[in-house]
C-alpha cells in the first residue's frame, strides 16, 4: 500500500511537472521577471532614453550661474536626480530659442530681474517637460533667490544660519498604539507583496489544478481503475500532497526566478532598484529595525511558514472534495466559488490591515481558518498581535484541516464514483453522518 501511495504522489506530481506547457510556463515567467527587473536597460536598447542627459542651457543675465549651478546640483542630489546637465549659454535669449526646434533633451532657462523682484526665470522647451524638472528647477532658483537676498541686506552669518535653518518640529502622540502609523502602513504594503500576493496566487493555481485534475480521472474513466487498486483514502491523500508539493515547487521556482533577475541586472550594470535610491534604501532598512521587523520575523517565521502548509493542505482538501462532488470542469468552477470568494476577502483584509488596528473585528478574523493565513502574519509583523496568538491561530488551523480531511473524506468516497447529478447533495450529505 505504502508503494502505491508513493506512486501515486509521483504520478500525480510528474503529471504537473512534467508536462511541457509546465516548462514553458516557467521560462515565459523566468523571462517576465528579467524583464520587469531589467525594463529600463531594455527600453534604452530599444531607443529609451532613459541614459540620455537633459541638457539646460542657462541664458544669465545676472551672473548668478555659478551659485544656480551649485543650488541645483544640491537638489538634484538629494532627489537622486542624475540625467541633467547644465551649461552656460553665451548666446541671447531669442538665438538660444531658435535652436528648440524638435530638440526633445533641450531646456533653455533664463535668469532675469523684473521690477522690483530679485530673481525671475524663464523656461522655454521645445516640448512639454516633466512635473519633476519643473520642480527641480523652481526650487533651485528658490533657494537662489534666498541666497542673493541675504547677500546683498549684509546678514550676519549667525542671522543666516537662523533664517536657513529649517523649523524642528516635534510630533508627540500619547497613545502608544498609533505611533509610527506611517511606518507600520509602508510596512504592510511590504508584507502584502513579499507574502500575501505569492501565496493567494499560489493557491488560488492549487485549486484550479486539482478541480481540473479529479476531473479529467473521472471523464477519462481512469478514476475506476485507480480506486480498484487503492482506497479512496490513499487515493485522496496522494492528491492534496502532490498538489501542495507542486506549489511549493513553483513558489521555490519563483524566488529562484526572481534572484536571477536581480543577479542579470547587476551583471548588466544596474541597481537593484528601480525606484529606490541607496539613502531611501536605508532609511527603509532603518525603519524596518527600529520597529524589530526583523527580530519579530526570525520569531515568527517557524510558526508563518506552518501556518502556510495547514492552510495549503486545507484549501487542496477542499477543493479535491469539490472536485468529486462534480462531473465536469464547468461544474467545478460554479462550485469553487464560495471558496474564491473567501481566498479574495482574506486577501483585502488583510491588504486594509492598518485600517482595522486596534479592532477586534481584523483580531477574531485572523483567527479564523482558510482567512488566517493571509491575516496573522500581516497582524503579527504590524504588532498587533503576539507571537502566541500567532501560534494559536496556527492550531486553529491545524485542527480545522483534520477535521475536514475527517468529514470530507466521506463525501469523496461517495462523489469519486458518482457520475450523476440527481440528488448529489442529498447523497453527499447522508455520506457526512456515515462512519469509516
């Protein structure tokens, strides 16, 4: 028996791996992610232009272009700015203008004093230009304004650093519970994408394939066979692990995919991060161990990850007694619905964690089984609930996937051998009170 349950786990794992669509499915996917981590060096190779330098060229007619080009590059780096360069126009206003003519990395800026202002400039672009240069260069001529007003009223150098430096602000909140609401909100959205997102997509595949999977045994027919040769109880055991064994797989498959994108950019010449700067990196690092992220993860991690296969096994339990209860894939998919519908509410929930803090409402649903995957962990690296409910809400879980491999398996006997549609509920239902 034990040889025909390993086979049958072999089978039904080689009859999802093996395939060729299996195959490739994985390049397509290992081919996405390159590209998305590497979408900018693809754009460039295709005539991008995100390695082309905006050049502006500064008409100034106040001789104040050294101390401009000083202010900007000031703000260009702390925006992590890089595709600009600035040059002094010896040329006029109009003979400078004239050359615009579809010049799309041209910006001509003219520093100018009107009436009684100290500073006026003047943009002139052929095309429209970003909100971000627009900011870029009003702020630098901001800050140059500034700068010119305290030369020329003879401020002491005392009086200018007091009229520079900025405003300290002190944010006091006394209730302890909404501190760092922001953090733990950022927090969150980091959760959601590195957890949440990979196993709801994960799962909501796990109950497709084994619908489809249960089905296709019982129009072919092979389903007989199978079921002459081994209980329906080992026969439904080698189902739900070869299933949660394939999504393990391919989840394991994604996190490689996802570091040989990561390695092919930085052999291409690329950061890691699009859209994240060294310092925005470490302040993300920074906030991430000032709220113990790390030291809750380490922690918690053993339990997460058990708490992942209770609820893996459990959706697969399911799913295979729906499948049985069904004798077509269109059937199935009518079926499955109740079930998408709480996989898809666990994962709202738990993406609007921060808003329900503090609420026993989000406490009592993160305790609830199939939801609690998707919601514990979130609650628990947010902090607002501890490492024993954690645990507790894993048990739940645990307890729940027995009970319902206890009583589903009734209804699988009895559906696997059923090709009829005709008082199914009643018969499923009568299977639940008969003992083993």
């Amino acid at each position: 028996m034990k040889n025909k349950f390993k086979f049958l786990i072999k089978q039904s794992l080689m009859k999802k791996i093996g395939t060729k669509w299996f195959k490739i499915a994985n390049i397509i996917i290992a081919i996405l992610l390159i590209g998305i981590f590497n979408i900018d060096k693809i754009i460039t190779f295709f005539g991008g232009d995100f390695d082309n330098l905006t050049t502006i060229y500064v008409v100034d007619k106040l001789n104040v272009y050294d101390d401009f080009v000083s202010e900007f590059n000031k703000m260009a780096l702390n925006l992590d700015m890089k595709d600009y360069k600035l040059e002094k126009s010896f040329k006029s206003e109009d003979e400078e203008t004239s050359t615009l003519e579809n010049e799309l990395d041209k910006i001509v800026l003219v520093i100018d004093k009107e009436n009684d202002n100290y500073l006026d400039g003047k943009i002139i672009s052929y095309d429209e230009i970003g909100t971000i240069t627009k900011q870029l260069i009003n702020t630098s001529l901001n800050s140059l304004k500034t700068k010119i007003v305290i030369e020329e009223n003879n401020l002491s150098e005392e009086e200018i650093v007091a009229l520079t430096s900025p405003v300290n602000v002190e944010i006091k909140t006394l209730n302890p519970e909404k501190n760092d609401a922001e953090n733990k909100e950022f927090i969150s959205v980091g959760v959601m994408m590195i957890f949440i997102l990979p196993c709801f997509l994960l799962i909501t595949l796990l109950v497709q394939m084994i619908g489809a999977e249960v089905n296709d045994e019982k129009a072919t027919k092979s389903m007989e066979i199978i079921i002459s040769n081994v209980s329906p109880k080992v026969h439904f055991l080698a189902k739900i692990i070869a299933s949660t064994l394939f999504v393990t797989i391919q989840g394991c498959l994604f996190i490689l995919y996802a570091l040989l994108a990561m390695l092919v950019r930085v052999i291409i010449g690329g950061s890691i991060s699009l859209s994240l700067s060294s310092g925005e990196l470490g302040e993300i690092i920074s906030v991430v161990n000032e709220l113990g992220i790390t030291s809750l993860l380490v922690k918690g991690l053993p339990i997460i990850i058990i708490l992942f296969i209770f609820s893996f096994i459990s959706y697969a339990i399911i799913s295979g007694v729906l499948a049985s209860m069904t004798t077509s894939t269109e059937d199935f998919q009518q079926l499955q619905m109740p079930l998408m519908i709480i996989l898809v509410l666990g994962y709202y929930l738990a993406m609007m964690a921060t808003t329900f803090e503090g609420s026993l409402f989000i406490k009592v649903i993160s305790f609830i089984p199939m939801l609690s995957f998707l919601i514990s962990p979130t609650l628990f690296i947010l902090g607002q609930v501890s490492l024993l409910e954690l645990g507790i809400a894993t048990a739940i879980s645990g307890i729940f996937m027995f009970v319902i491999f206890k009583y589903g398996l009734r209804i699988y006997k009895v559906g696997i051998l059923n090709y009829s549609s005709e008082k199914l509920w009643h018969k499923l239902f009568k299977s639940i009170k008969v003992k083993n």
